[in-house]
C-alpha cells in the first residue's frame, strides 16, 4: 500500500510538472523541456549509480529519436 501511494504521488508529480512545462511555454516547447528534464534526471541518477547500461539505453533512445525524426 506504501509503495502504491508512494508511485502514485510521484506520478502526480510529474504530471503537474509536465502540465507546468506546457502551461509556461506551450504543447509542443513545453513537452520538449518536459523530456529534456526527465532525460537530465534519469542521466543524473544513473551516472550517481555508476551505471553505465543506464547512460547507454539513454544515448540510444535519444539517437533512435534523432534518427525517426530526421530521415
């Protein structure tokens, strides 16, 4: 039950920041920032684990992006 409520909150709190993003600077720059903060955190939390697997799924997601949106 603690953990449910724990992951729900933290869902909640990422939508207002999303909702924040968007608000602030509009549908599409404000979804931008709203990835480009979630990527900055995962990369910031995984490079404090040492965990190098992490950091590489991150560059190959944001390459397979890059690559879909630009070809």
């Amino acid at each position: 039950m603690k953990a449910e409520l724990k992951e729900q909150n933290s869902r909640d709190h990422l939508t207002a920041q999303r909702d924040s993003f968007i608000a602030k600077h509009g549908e599409d720059l404000g979804a931008l920032y709203f990835l480009l903060m979630l990527l900055q955190t995962c990369g910031r939390k995984a490079l404090k684990r040492d965990d190098v697997a992490a950091l590489r799924a991150l560059a190959h997601d944001l390459h397979a992006i890059y690559i879909k949106h630009t070809q």
